[in-house]
C-alpha cells in the first residue's frame, strides 16, 4: 500500500515542482510571481488535506468495520462540503488580492501580475477538489493503485500544458492556471469512472453519511488543515524575513521550498499508508497491535530517508541550478539545501509520526504541537537573519529546529499505544451482531 501511496503523493508535488521550474526558464519575472503564490497556494492545500484526509479515514473505518454500503453517500457528503469550501475560499481571495499583494511587499510594476494570477489561479484549484476526494475513497477502501493513477495523470496533465502553452504557445505564466484546470477536469473524469466502473463502490445509500463526514471533518480534516493554516503564516513569515535581501534571493528561497515539498512527500506517503492500516484495524474491532505497526512505518521512513537526506545536501548544486537559469535564485536555492538538507533524516520520521497522529483522530494535539514548533521557528529565524543582516540565519533555524522536532515522535508512540475502536465501529459491530442473534 505504501508504494503506490508514496509514487502519486510524490508526483503530485514533483510534476508541479517541474512546472516551476520551467517557468524560471521562461522568465525572471514570471519565476518571482510564481514564488508570490507559494505561501497562498497552502490555503487551497490545507482545503484539500482536510476533505482527503477525512474521505479516506471514513471510508478506511467503513472498509474496515464490512460498510462498503456507506461509501457512496460518505464521497458525495465530501464532494459538496469541498467545493462549497473550496467556492469560498476562492472569492476570499479574489477580494483580498490587493491587501496580499501589500502584504508581500511585490512592486508597483508586478501587482497586476500578481492578482491577475492569484485570481485565475484560485479559480482553477477549486477544481482539484473532485479528483483529491474520489482519490482519497479509493485508498480509504484499499485501492491504492487506482488512487495513484487519477493523482498523476492531473499533475502530468498540468505539467504537460505547462510545457506545451507556457513555451509552444508563449503563454508563460498563465499556461499555469490553465494547465491546472485541464489535469483536474481530466482527473476527474477518470475518477467517476474508476469508482462507478471498476471501484469498490456498491450501490446504496448511507443516511447517516454527512453526520459520520461531519465528525470526521471535526476530528481529522480541520486539525489537519489548521496544520496547513499554520504553515501558511510560517511561509508568509518566512517570506517576509528574505523579502529585504532581493528578488533573486525570494526566488531562489521559494525555489528550495518547493523542492522540499517534493522531498517530504514519502514521509507523508508512509504516514498516510500507516495510518490506513491502523484505522482499518480499529475498523475492525482489532487495536492489540496498532503501536507495532506505527514502529514499522517509522523505522521505514527512516531507512528511506538517510540517503535521501545525503543525496539533497550532495545535488543542491546541479539541481539548483537545473531548476531555472536565474543565476541568483539557483545560488541560494543551493545554499538552503546545503545548510536544511541533512536534516532532512529526523524530519522525515517527524512529518511520517505527525501524519499519522492526524489520521488517527489525534489531530488537535498534532496542531497545537505544530502551532507553538513554527512559531518559535519564526520568531527564531527573524532574530538570527536580522541579526546576522543573512538569510543564513534563518535557514540554521530551521535545520536546527528539524532535528530538535523530532523528540515529539515520542508522543505520537504513547497515543497510539491509548487507541480505541472508533464510535462508528463500535455501533455498526453492535448492529450486527444482533442481526445474526
């Protein structure tokens, strides 16, 4: 279950990490505007996590406590809260798209860019929310494989018009909004027919489905998106504190992130896939083992994670300067994964610990240990590169706090070690047993 999990959570962010790319090889200009975005698109990610990862501990739950039958009903209560979410957090940026663009400190002569792109942009991510949540039923009832493949054709497909309208047809910019629109309308269509064609879906429905989506929003997907939330004002943070030190230093700053948002994705992947057999087995009445199986994920990650780590700080050079032909953005690209790389080992074992205490119904904790770890991070980070008058400064902050991070693996063990069988379960198990009596 794992690999399947790690390859299309790890396309998902590669593909869209070549896109970048490329249009540092269309234009500086275009590269910085992109970099602008990187913070905000962390609020359609956190909408998204948040219906991905209650779809798929419901359906897991269900699977695992034989009520296939629900299912349907679980993914349309989903689909609907989603692009009502997703519907409204559009127009919160489409009417805050001057306010961001004074926040970001972005030129009098970019801003029309800026909004004109946050604008378009958000309108086409709305869409991603139907192949995310048909997505996530389908690994939630063991049907990874299929998951896999409707997350990576929408990304190749967002990528492949990247390359082909950004360069064929010298859109540059704008080939990014339209590429996303293409990827998710195709994605999409290949996930209806995955789950009413050859999926797991039975016919019937579940009465109880947006009551069960609604407590697992509440316990699951909001503290995972509250995560998310976080890591949007720590980006917007982060860009506030290189924003002084220039443009090619901003680029090159977001350049690195969004390379390291490819390289946490199989830590997320091992998390997610331990996580799924955890809830499987709570589904199923069976909670004996579950600290054995959070031991085998963790060990995993870290055994994948040791030569990732290495290979990161090796290649920052070349794969800098691979990425965009912006002299300056590859340079500091290259020094913040020389300096974050090798701590790239801990974090990986912490992000797989706290995906799981996240799909585990232990989100709030996983939040609230998120909020005060990126705050004193920020604060940490200002402090050391205005002091040292060095972006350096904060990229030791973050490396250091990688490494330190990783003592609140020690919670995730002792909450697993405490779990229960899930209220749902619990009832349907009860509900059946008095049939066959």
């Amino acid at each position: 279950m794992g690999l399947p999990i790690a390859l299309s959570m790890t396309g998902n962010v590669t593909l869209p990490f070549l896109s970048f790319a490329m249009l540092g090889w269309m234009s500086s200009d275009a590269l910085y505007v992109r970099s602008l975005y990187i913070p905000l698109s962390q609020l359609f990610v956190a909408l998204l996590l948040a219906f991905d990862t209650s779809a798929q501990t419901a359906v897991a739950l269900a699977a695992g406590g034989q009520r296939l039958k629900d299912v349907p009903a679980l993914l349309r209560s989903a689909l609907v809260l989603g692009l009502a979410g997703g519907i409204g957090l559009f127009v919160v940026l489409f009417t805050t798209a001057p306010l961001l663009a004074e926040l970001l400190s972005v030129p009098a002569d970019a801003r029309g860019t800026f909004m004109s792109f946050l604008r378009w942009t958000a309108a086409a991510s709305v869409l991603h929310v139907v192949p995310v949540v048909c997505a996530a039923c389908l690994r939630g009832a063991g049907r990874p494989s299929r998951a896999a493949a409707i997350v990576l054709t929408t990304a190749v497909l967002e990528v492949a018009c990247v390359a082909v309208f950004g360069f064929g047809a010298d859109l540059g910019l704008w080939s990014v909004p339209l590429g996303i629109a293409v990827g998710c309308v195709v994605g999409a269509g290949l996930a209806w027919h995955a789950l009413r064609g050859s999926g797991p879906l039975p016919p019937g429905r579940g009465g109880h489905a947006v009551r069960e989506m609604t407590g697992h929003l509440r316990s699951v997907g909001l503290p995972v998106a509250g995560t998310f939330l976080v890591l949007f004002c720590f980006s917007l943070a982060q860009l506030w504190i290189v924003g002084p030190f220039g443009e090619g230093v901003v680029s090159g700053f977001s350049l690195a992130v969004t390379l390291q948002g490819v390289v946490i994705q199989p830590a997320l992947a091992l998390g997610t896939a331990t996580a799924i057999l955890m809830n499987q087995r709570r589904g199923a009445g069976r909670t004996e083992r579950l600290h054995r199986i959070l031991r085998s994920g963790l060990e995993l990650t870290a055994l994948a994670y040791l030569p990732l780590a290495l290979a990161v700080w090796a290649l920052a050079g070349p794969v800098a300067a691979l990425a965009t032909g912006d002299e300056t953005a590859a340079l500091e690209a290259a020094h913040y994964l020389r300096v974050v790389g090798p701590s790239y080992l801990m974090m990986g074992v912490t992000l797989a610990a706290f995906t799981v205490l996240e799909q585990i119904g232990r989100g709030r904790t996983a939040l609230l240990l998120n909020a005060g770890f990126f705050a004193v991070l920020a604060v940490s980070g200002l402090y050391a590169a205005r002091h040292f008058d060095t972006p350096s400064g904060l990229y030791w902050v973050v490396s250091a706090g990688n490494v330190g991070g990783a003592a609140a693996v020690l919670l995730v063990v002792r909450a697993a070690r405490t779990l229960h069988v899930p209220t749902s379960s619990s009832a349907a198990q009860r509900e059946a047993m008095s049939e066959s009596e």
